[in-house]
C-alpha cells in the first residue's frame, strides 16, 4: 500500500501522499523476467533506431530541408516519450519493487503529457509541410522558410510545456485515498485522478479541454491537409506524377494512422474496461510499439534516409 500519512491542518485532517504502487501488465512472477527483456529489447530498438534518424539527418547535407528538420524533432520526441516510462518498469522489475515516489510520479505525468502533445503537433506540422510541397510547389521555400520552420517547432513545445505543467499543478490540489494502487505500468494522469477523495471536476474539465487542444485540433489539422493533398493529387494526370506526389507523404500517413489508432484503442479499452489491466496492455502499443516502430517505416519508405543511413555506416 502506498504510504501516506496524515497531519491536523487549520481544524481539519488532511493527507499527504509520499509514494504511489504501479501495479504494471501482470501479477505472476513468472512473467516478470521475460517482460523485463521484452520491454529492455524494444526501448533499445527504439533509442538506436531514433538515434540512428537523428544522426542521419544531422550528418547528411543533402537531408537539411523542412521534412527532415521536423522528422528528427519527430525521432527526438519518441526517445524522450518512451524514456518516461520503460526504464521506471524495467527498474521496479528488476528491484522487484512497484513503489514510485510522488515527485517520480508527477514526474513522469509531466514529461509524458510534454511528448505526447508535442508528437501531435508534430504529425501535424509534417502534413502541412506535405501540403505546402504538393499543392504549393512553386511556393514551397518562400513558406517553409527557416523562420516559419523555426516557430512551427517552437509552438508546439511551448503549448506542450503550458499544458503538462497546468495538469501538474492541478493534481497538487487534490487530496488521496489510502488506497494509492495505480492499475499501469506508469503514471497515468486519468488513474491518477481517480486516487482523488477531493472534488476533481476541475481537473476533469482540464483533461477534456486539453485533449481538444492536444488531440482534436492537431487532428483536424492533419486530415484537412490530407484532404487537400488527395484532392491535388487526382487533378495529376499521369499515374507516375500520382505515384510520385503520393510517396512523399506515404510514410507520414502510415505513422499518424499508427499513432492515432493505437491512441483510440487505448482510450476505447480504457472505456470499456475500467479498473482492470486492459488500458496497460493497450497502451503498450501507444507507448512502445509506436516510437519504436516510426523510423522502421521513414528508413524502409524513403530513400533518402536510407542512402544516407548508409553514408552514415560507410
């Protein structure tokens, strides 16, 4: 049970929580040694093959564009998304161990809510980077200049940064229940809440807010761009030129399908199964799998990146 412990405070108790318990994918000590090298196996494909991107991009001249800039922002982001959570599991597991401090845990919420709502604004950048390169060729550098890549990066972290601290702060008003046990293998902010005894409307109101913010409107902004591409692209009357102007965003569209489909089937478990593991392991694919599998899809789609994955090793 996580420990807590209770003071007299201006005529009435309250409770301060000094620890939570992550209850994680399973129970059964059996499973714990090969989740440890599941989970260890993937953050590592994850951190190199994101590296590996990064390096790519940096090192390679002929990569210094817009598309690239915000695909190794993009590849940054993964790295830092998955190293809010695996390593704290593969630590508990190894330490045989399922306490995470408060701090840890507000933490976590914290740098976890950044990452996320900076992957979706940087999906959406991308699309409209890709809308700006089919419909708008003509003009593409005169938009997509340095200045404008510069404040579309810039943007999305400030808005991401604002949002995650405001969640933060609100938790910090809430006050615990004894019962501290978090049915996941990380902080997460929705099960966190319903540890509350105090009123969370407000905190409630803020998550429905901030997931417009986060989630509807990036999402609105990625399928509008793509709505003008596919218009832009049947006006193309060979199907080479169609072929051509497709594949520039076919490795765009594969990850935000990826990455909006794994985030629904994680709000859609969390929905109809609440208080068991179902959201956890439905969250793997959002957490891990997604990061983990992005530069896979960009390195064996583009061809550039992968001529210059092979400078790289050369």
């Amino acid at each position: 049970m996580g420990a807590v412990f209770t003071r007299h405070m201006e005529g009435r108790n309250q409770t301060c929580v000094t620890e939570f318990i992550l209850l994680g994918l399973s129970d059964e000590g059996g499973l714990q040694s090969l989740l440890f090298w599941v989970f260890l196996s993937m953050y590592l494909v994850t951190f190199t093959g994101n590296l590996l991107m990064i390096l790519a991009i940096i090192t390679d001249s002929r990569l210094h564009m817009p598309m690239y800039f915000f695909l190794s922002n993009l590849s940054f982001s993964d790295i830092c998304f998955t190293s809010t959570t695996v390593p704290k599991m593969l630590l508990n597991i190894q330490m045989q161990s399922k306490v995470i401090t408060f701090e840890g845990c507000l933490s976590q919420m914290y740098f976890f809510m950044l990452f996320v709502g900076l992957d979706n604004f940087l999906l959406t950048v991308m699309a409209y980077d890709r809308f700006v390169a089919i419909c708008h060729p003509l003009h593409y550098m005169v938009i997509i200049n340095p200045k404008f890549c510069s404040i579309l990066l810039l943007v999305p972290w400030i808005l991401s940064v604002l949002t995650s601290l405001l969640h933060d702060l609100m938790i910090l008003r809430l006050s615990f229940c004894t019962d501290l046990e978090i049915l996941h293998f990380f902080c997460e902010l929705i099960q966190v809440i319903q540890l509350a005894c105090s009123d969370t409307f407000l905190n409630d109101l803020m998550i429905y807010l901030t997931s417009g913010l986060l989630g509807v409107v990036p999402l609105t902004g990625i399928l509008f761009s793509y709505s003008r591409i596919v218009t832009s692209i049947l006006r193309i009357s060979s199907a080479m030129g169609k072929y051509k102007a497709f594949s520039t965003c076919g490795s765009h569209l594969a990850v935000v399908s990826l990455f909006y489909g794994t985030s629904l089937g994680v709000y859609l478990s969390s929905a109809a199964a609440q208080n068991s593991r179902a959201s956890a392991i439905a969250s793997v694919m959002f957490t891990v799998v997604t990061p983990m599998l992005n530069p896979f899809i960009y390195g064996l789609r583009n061809r550039d990146i992968k001529q210059a994955l092979r400078r790289l090793f050369s």
